[in-house]
C-alpha cells in the first residue's frame, strides 16, 4: 500500500504547483461563498466549492507527503538505525491508512453533496 502511494505521488509530483493553486482557488471560493463576498454571494457555488476543496486537499496531501517515504531497512544497517526506520514507516502506514479513509469519506460525502446540490439547483 505505502509503495502504491509513493510511487503515484512520485508520478504526481510535478503537479505540485498546480494542486496548491487549485486548492487555494477552491478555498477562496468557499471562504467567499461563507461569508457572501465579491462574485460568489449566492450559496449556489458553496456545495461544489466544498467539493473541490477537499478533493485538492487529498491530491495536495497525496502530492506532499508520500513521495519521502523512506526504503524498507536493510539487515546491514545498524539496529537503532533500522528501528528508526520502522518507526518512521509505521507513521507513513498510519497516515496511508488516513489518506485511503478519507478518500472513501469524500467519495461518499461528493455523491451526497453533490446530488443534493443538483437537486436544490
């Protein structure tokens, strides 16, 4: 699972910019669907503003966190050395184990966001 994830964030990472500059518009615009600023004063783009943002923040985190995951310890490498190195991967487990649930979340919330936005507007 941590090799999957790694090695589609190292495919992905060339889209780092591009995921900081859509989560960010998505951002504004749901900060600015809150609070009825400028362009975005009807709640009409407040559910899939939402939508965007959190599908960016996972392709943001995706893009950011998983491309460092260290190799899997060697029996020539010291034994603190390779403690540290489980230690550090039992993190990337917990946080791939996140990421994954919280893609299942936001598929399910994106259907029901989404259909009831369809059906109010």
């Amino acid at each position: 699972m941590l090799e999957v994830l790694s090695s589609i964030s190292k495919k992905l990472v060339w889209t780092k910019p591009i995921t900081l500059l859509i989560t960010l518009v998505f951002m504004i615009m749901l900060l600015s669907s809150i609070f009825n600023v400028g362009y975005f004063k009807d709640d009409i783009y407040l559910i899939p503003s939402l939508v965007g943002a959190l599908w960016a923040g996972l392709l943001f985190n995706l893009v950011h966190v998983f491309p460092h995951l260290p190799q899997k310890p060697n029996k020539d490498i010291a034994l603190l050395s390779r403690l540290k190195l489980r230690l550090i991967r039992c993190i990337f487990s917990l946080l791939a184990l996140g990421f994954l649930v919280l893609t299942v979340v936001v598929v399910m919330l994106s259907f029901k966001l989404l259909g009831i936005w369809r059906a109010d507007f």
